[in-house]
C-alpha cells in the first residue's frame, strides 16, 4: 500500500509537469531503484506492429522475467520456461499450455494435444497459469508485485484480455500495475481501464508557458546567459512539447548555432556558447518532422546510412541484424540522442538498440529509398527467420511483413499463412483474421487451393466471433471459387457451410436447402461424415419449424450415415438432435438416453463446443420431466464450457434456456438478468431465433418481477420475431 501510495504520487507530479510517456516510466524507475521496500519487478513492452504478434507483449512480460531469449534453440526455451514456472506452480500441465500460447512450441506435450481441439480452452487455461505464476512469485518471500506495461497502444488483442484478465481476477493479489499507451489505445478500446479495482489514470498534457520556459532554462543550463530570442524559439515552436524543444536544441547545436566546446569546464558538462550572427541567420523547420529530417541531414553520410538500414529493421533492432545488411553499419550509428542501448537483448550475444523516439524511426524510415528498402527488408527477413527453428510462433508475422516489403510474394505469403494458422490454434483470432487476409491479398488469381484454405480459415474465425456479415462475404468468394475447382467433396463442403449461416440467421428454410444440396453431393460420392452432419443440420431445422416426424426421419439417416463414416462427433451429434426431438415430443426417457450417449461420446472425443451444447440439451430434457434441481448443474456447466470456448451463439442458447430454469427455482432477479444478457447476445450473432426465445423468457422473468410493462413489450417483440420466422 505505501509503494503503490508513493508510488502514484511521484506518478502524478510527473504527469502534471508535462513529461512525455517514456520518460515518465524513466523517471519512475529510477526513483523505485531507490525504494526500501522489496518488490518483484516484472517490465513488458509491445513493439511496433505488435498487436500482430499473438500475446506478443504476454511472452515478452515472461521472457524478460525468466530471461529466454529470442536467439535460444527451442529446446532452450522451453527449458527456461519449465526451470522458472513450475517450482511455483507444481503443474506441468499449466506450464506447457503457458508456454504453447507464447509460441515456445510445446505441441508434443499431451497436455496440449488434450486440448488441441479447443483453441479457446488452451488460451484460458494459460490465462489460469499466468495470473498464478504471478501470484505465486508475491507469495515465494511475501514482497509485492510491480508490473510496468509500456506502449501498450501497440499490443495485441490477447495480451490486452490478458491484462484485463488479470485487473478482474487479481483481487487480493499485492500487486502495482503500471501501464503506458498513447490515446490509440482508447480507439481500439474505449472502456479501457474501467474497472473496479482501485486504479487512477493519468493524463500527459502539453507543458504550459510557464513549465515550458522553466524546461527551457533547464535544458540552456550550460550557457553562461540565455539570449531571449534562443528561449523564445524553444518555448513558441514546441507548442508544450517536451520532445520536440529537445529535438529543437541539438539541431541547434548540430547547426552550430550552440557550441560545444569539449575541452572547456567539467569534461562530463563542457561549456556551451552561442554563435549571435548564426542565431539570427537560423532557420526552424515549422514541423517536429521538419526537425528530425534536419538533424538526419546533419549527421555524416555513414552515419545517416547506418540509422536507415537500422530503421529497416524496426524501431528496436540488433546489431548482429545490422551486420547482415552491413557489416560496418553497427560502429558507425550516431550517438545517444539518435540510438539508445537497451540493458538487455531479446537475442543473446548481440547489443540491442532502439530509436529514442517513435516518430524519428518513422522520419528516418521514410527516407529510405526505395530500392534500399526491398534489399534491406530482405536482408532483415533472412537474418530473422535464422533464430526461429523450433520456434515458429513467435516471430512470423514480422518475418513475413519484411518478406512483402522486400518484394518477395512467395515467402510473404508462406509466413502469413503460418501465422494465421497458428494464430488460430492459439485463439488469437484477430490476428488470425488479419494474417489470413494478408495471405490472401498476395495469393495468386490461379493459386485456388490456397485461397480456399485461407477462406476456410477467415469463415471459422468470423463465425467464432459471430461475425454474420463477413461469413456471408467469405462463402461469396467460396462460391466463385468451387466453381472454378469443381470438386466434389468442397461443393458439398460449401453446401454445409452455407446451411450453417442460415442457422445463425434461423433461416431455416434456407437451412433445410442448404444441408439437402450437402447432402446429395455427399452421399453419392460416399463421404458421410459431412451427409452425416447435412442430415444433422436439416433435422435440426425441421425440428425448430415444429415437423417432428420429418426431423426424427431425417436425424435417423444422418445416424446411419454417421455410423458408417466411423466418426464419433457426427453421431453424437446426430443423438442430440434426436434426444432433442424425442423429448419435443413427449417420449422423455428416449430423450435422455439419447442425451446422455452424445454426452459421452463428445467426451471421449473431446468435441468441448458439442458437449457444451448437449449440456444444455440435456437440462432442456430433465426441466421438461420437472427436475429443475437435477438441470440446474447441467446448463451451468454447458454455459460454463460455452463461455471458455467463445461460442457465442451457443452461450446465447444457454442463457435462453437458464432464465426460465431459474424462475422454476424462484430466483427471478437471475432470471431477468441471465434473459437480458440472452437477448443482448443473440442479437449480436444474429440469432433471431434465439433471440424470439429470450424476449419471451425476459417477459416471463419481469412478469414475475411485477414490471409489467417492460414484460408487454418483450412479449410483443417475441410475438413479432416468431411470425417474422413463420413459427
């Protein structure tokens, strides 16, 4: 409590003075190097392009802690991780899904293989790992937790969750979050930082006239007087920013305007003078870019080339990198107010630097020509891709983003497929979506069997976010493309796929087509898992349009063709559809059993977002005989699993069904609110269906609650949706 106390108070003066963000955080870790109490120190810091790296910011938080390196073999890695982790957390299990979600590749792990099915359970698992490996470490010697999260406007979306795990599970936990970011971040997310626990968020403003002359003065200390015309050109051009009146200042002393005569006072501050006739002749770029480019301009011609070839490789870079587009290029960077060394490396036996500041890699980047910047991106990618053996997780974006700025489309496109593909199997699903579209954007017209892949990869994603609208896009270029393949199995793939989006959209009509046309392009060609789940979706349909015998017609040949693909997940499919319609129609005992065999049999499989569904089923079926008390753990434990999975439409589902269940046990505030959030998920996957469902539950729950209107009006937007269905 007194760090975090002083903590924020030397956090605010800070602040309140004008600083910039980086040298806040300076500031601040200078003063806790002074600070009595022990602590653990964890720092993390996302790079440019960053929210491209899956839980890119998580690895490096972790990295830095058990100091892996970048340049470690892959066995090495997953050494340290191990070595560091599991004496304080005694789980094997934990330690390897942590690791696999950072990218150190522990794909051989049966502990990962058990959950390489369920992307979104091995990344809440690892979530579960993290927060306790944190915990632990306060608990090894009792000393409190301070955690520095810099640039975080450039993390990406799974590290983000990751933090905002960490604020709502942390409770209890002596831990001092400190986090930095520009405003981007707040675009990204707007309700960022709005959480219950104790927390203060601090502006960085402009520096006003007064602290703006009071910097001035501070950065003209060495001049034995302050002619006012230099003042003022420091104070009226930075407009309050303290970067721009540093910049401002050494290009004035690079101009010559100020000398600085080394051999004059104190070696470690030598005396400074104004040159009078060249203060008055300056001439000041109006912009801080026109700045930055003038000082670029001013520094000797292998210097500037050696800070391009730098800003190549990004604004933190190694000079083993640098060496590899030029050899003579590390020794001859300008000094610390262009480069600054970092204490430590990502990559062991090569100096890590980065640019002092973002817009300069920027200025400096954009004054390579381009024919420079295709050799040297190559030269960047070839250097990168060398360390990833065995680590292929971690850095394939980057690699493939130098590949495409090189020119070379092959090897662009080969790093993003594999970073979509291994984003996806890491739940990082924006990025999963973002790399597949990259991937697609350098395929070749005629490469059809690689594009079908990535649009394979970019339905999958959107309907795990329950993004209707790019699915329906997405099977748009599937159509034009089973055309041109004319293959038999991706037509009737495509049939599915389409009956799929009608069921988000209860278009069951279209549903019913859809999984018909499956069904005859499967069966003939003999591929009965997918007429097998074609049979299933049409069952389903018919079975929601209240056509029970058709349904259990149509489910009855979907278990024969099930059976005869040998596949359990189709046929436990195919039983909870049937138990479901036994159970519609009265025939009770039949339902369950039918229920309790897809249990089983999405158990041993591992099928997690089936057997949530069947979970739920299965609570529909003992509510309908009245076992309220006995359904109850069912449906939780089908929301539960539904909600680690993201499955949102099927924790819409969930939610429809729990609200009516909890009126049955008299607990009606649960029930209006777990109906409310019913409604608000369906109508965010499109589910209309689902959505008719819990507008009636909703009605029924403040019914109950004696709101009376609000329940009108629930019921008639049900009434409404239901006809609009033709239910």
């Amino acid at each position: 409590t007194v760090l975090a106390q002083r903590t924020l108070q030397a956090l605010t003066l800070v602040g309140e003075a004008g600083l910039g963000k980086s040298r806040l955080l300076a500031e601040f870790q200078t003063a806790l190097e002074a600070h009595p109490q022990p602590f653990w120190l964890l720092l993390g810091r996302a790079q440019l392009r960053g929210e491209l790296q899956p839980y890119g910011l998580l690895r490096n938080l972790i990295a830095c802690r058990l100091q892996i390196a970048d340049s470690d073999d892959a066995e090495g890695a997953r050494h340290k991780l191990v070595d560091g982790v599991l004496p304080l957390l005694g789980d094997e299990a934990s330690v390897h899904l942590l690791g696999h979600l950072i990218g150190l590749d522990f794909s051989r792990s049966p502990h990962v293989a058990a959950v390489s099915k369920d992307a979104r359970q091995l990344r809440d698992r690892a979530f579960g790992a993290a927060l306790l490996f944190l915990q632990r470490l306060a608990e090894s010697d009792g000393s409190a937790l301070v955690v520095l999260l810099d640039d975080l406007h450039w993390a990406d979306d799974g590290s983000l969750d990751f933090v905002a795990h960490l604020l709502q599970s942390a409770r209890g936990l002596p831990l001092l979050l400190v986090m930095l970011a520009r405003p981007a971040l707040f675009e990204r997310r707007p309700a960022w930082g709005q959480v219950d626990a104790p927390h203060r968020r601090i502006d960085v403003v402009a520096l006003g006239h007064d602290d703006s002359g009071t910097l001035a003065d501070a950065l003209l200390q060495r001049l034995p007087g302050v002619p006012a015309a230099l003042r003022d050109i420091l104070t009226r051009r930075a407009e309050g920013n303290p970067f721009y009146m540093e910049e401002l200042l050494m290009m004035l002393i690079d101009d010559g305007v100020i000398v600085v005569d080394h051999q004059a006072g104190d070696p470690a501050t030598p005396a400074w003078s104004v040159v009078s006739d060249r203060l008055v002749a300056a001439h000041v770029p109006t912009t801080l870019t026109g700045v930055l480019q003038a000082r670029l301009d001013a520094l000797r011609t292998s210097e500037k080339t050696a800070l391009q070839q730098a800003s190549v490789i990004g604004p933190v870079f190694w000079d083993d990198a640098l060496a590899n587009i030029d050899p003579a290029a590390p020794s001859e960077l300008p000094g610390a107010s262009f480069v600054e060394r970092h204490a430590t490396s990502a990559f062991d036996g090569t100096r890590e630097r980065a640019f002092t500041h973002h817009l300069l890699h920027q200025v400096t980047y954009d004054t390579v020509l381009k024919r420079n910047k295709q050799l040297y991106h190559a030269q960047a990618a070839r250097w990168l891709s060398a360390p990833m053996v065995g680590r292929s997780g971690e850095h394939l974006a980057t690699t493939a983003e130098h590949y495409e700025r090189a020119g070379n489309r092959a090897e662009a496109l080969k790093y993003f497929e594999r970073a979509a593909d291994e984003a996806e199997l890491r739940f990082a699903n924006t990025a999963a979506r973002e790399h597949a579209r990259h991937a697609l954007a350098l395929t070749e017209s005629g490469d059809t069997e690689m594009r079908w892949k990535l649009l394979g990869l970019l339905y999958r994603v959107a309907d795990i976010q329950g993004d209707r609208t790019e699915q329906e896009r997405v099977l748009g270029e599937m159509v034009v493309l089973a055309e041109m393949l004319d293959h038999l199995e991706k037509r009737a793939q495509l049939a599915f796929r389409r009956s799929l989006l009608a069921d988000r959209r209860a278009d069951f009509t279209g549903e019913i087509a859809h999984a018909r046309d499956c069904v005859a392009l499967a069966e003939p060609g003999g591929l009965w898992a997918q007429a097998a789940t074609a049979y299933c979706q049409w069952a389903a349909a018919l079975m929601r349009l209240g056509d029970s015998d058709a349904a259990r017609e149509r489910a009855q040949a979907g278990l024969a063709a099930a059976r005869r693909s040998r596949e359990a997940k189709p046929e436990a499919q195919l039983h909870s559809v049937i138990g479901s319609i036994e159970v519609g129609a009265g025939r009770y005992t039949e339902g369950v059993e039918h229920l309790t065999q897809a249990l089983s049999l999405a158990r041993a499989g591992g099928h997690r977002r089936l057997e949530g569904v069947v979970l739920s089923n299965l609570s529909d079926a003992l509510s309908a005989i009245g076992d309220f008390v006995a359904a109850l753990p069912h449906l939780e434990a089908g929301l539960e699993i539904s909600r680690a999975i993201g499955n949102r439409a099927a924790e819409a589902i969930a939610l429809a069904t729990l609200g009516p269940l909890r009126l049955c046990l008299h607990d009606v505030a649960a029930a209006v609110s777990e109906s409310r959030e019913a409604v608000r998920l369906s109508r965010e996957t499109g589910d209309a269906f689902v959505e008719a469902h819990g507008l009636m539950n909703l009605g029924e729950a403040l019914s109950a609650a004696t709101q009376e209107d609000e329940a009108a009006a629930c019921y008639a937007g049900s009434v409404a949706l239901f006809e609009r269905l033709g239910m």
